[in-house]
C-alpha cells in the first residue's frame, strides 16, 4: 500500500510527521514545485518523500489536505481516479449554496468521480493532529465517514497503524455531518479532541 499526502501546509505537515512517528514512507506533494519544500519534508524525516503532484496522485492512499478551492487542480491531475481511497481532510466555510447544498466532503467525491472517499482527520486542528496521539495511556480519536464502508476500514486500520483510534461514523450524509463544515455554522465534533482509553 502506498501513500500519499497532498498540501503542505500545516496539516500535511501534522499528517507527515504522523507517518514518520511510525517510520511509514509517504509521498508529500501540492501544486508547487516539490523542490520548494524538500528542506521542510527532510527536517520531519527520511521517509517523508517529496514529489510532483503529478507522481503523489498514484499513490493507492491519498490525503488531501489542501485549501479547499484548490481541490478542482489537484482532480485534474489523474485522468482515473476510480478504486482510489481519498482521504478529505480539507474544511470549509463556503455557503451551502456553493456546494450544491451537499455536505463539504460529497461535494468534493463529485470533483474525484470514482474515488471512494473517506471524510477524516479534518476535526482536528492542526497543533492538535501534529502531536503524538498517544495521550496518558489512551489514543487520539479519529473520526471517519464515507459511503464506502470498505474504504473507511482500510482508512481506520491506516490511523490505529499511525496511533490514533478511529471511530466511523457512517456515512457522509449521515454521521457524517458531525464533522462536516455547514455555511457558518459547524458539525458538533468539529474541533473536539477526544481521547479513548482500550
């Protein structure tokens, strides 16, 4: 399995550090030149891989951890999306009416069509997302919805091998809004840092 993540702002920089925690190579990319930021992905680790967006996308994993206008560039940039796992990490505050009155993460499944996308690690701001998850003997929550029940447990395994525990919410329409951006107003999870103790 391969991963990548794309947007390197300071939640893909968390979710890289996340990977190098666990000595897991990951692809980090954004619509700039990866040259731009190799000094930044080597101070976090050697198995954080800068590439051109056009290389990050083949990854089987892709997070997408960009501002959320940018999200119709990085589509362009794979002519086939289909049986790709995409993680949305991305929040918004764009009005319902700009989104085809969907929640964030369905509209952006239509810019990705055949994807089979996942909503996760967005609810967590990113000082938050950039610590360990291990915290006084328990584990960060995580929260994931998505339609495709398959790919959100291949997204959980991915977040307990990271140290998180991940907790599905079903799907987009469903639980899934307790972590979707709405116009002003926001899901009840957003921002919440949970902990669990096994």
């Amino acid at each position: 399995m391969s991963y990548a993540i794309i947007g390197f702002g300071k939640i893909g920089q968390a979710l890289a550090r996340a990977f190098a925690r666990k000595g897991i190579e990951v692809a980090v990319a954004s619509t700039r030149d990866p040259r731009s930021f190799a000094a930044e992905a080597a101070a976090i680790g050697p198995t954080i891989i800068p590439m051109t967006l056009a290389e990050a996308v083949k990854a089987d994993i892709i997070f997408l951890a960009v501002r959320f206008e940018s999200h119709p560039e990085v589509a362009k940039a794979l002519s086939d999306w289909n049986g790709k796992i995409i993680v949305d990490a991305m929040n918004t505050q764009a009005p319902l009416e700009e989104l085809d009155g969907l929640p964030s993460s369905a509209f952006v499944a239509t810019t990705f069509a055949g994807a089979r996308l996942v909503k996760g690690f967005n609810h967590l701001v990113a000082a938050v997302l950039d610590q360990d998850p291990c915290v006084h003997g328990g584990r960060r929550v995580v929260f994931l919805a998505s339609e495709d029940n398959d790919a959100a447990s291949e997204v959980a395994a991915l977040a307990e091998h990271l140290g998180f525990s991940p907790v599905k919410l079903g799907g987009l329409s469903e639980g899934g809004l307790l972590v979707h951006a709405r116009g002003k107003s926001w899901g009840q999870l957003i921002f919440k840092d949970l902990v669990k103790f096994d």
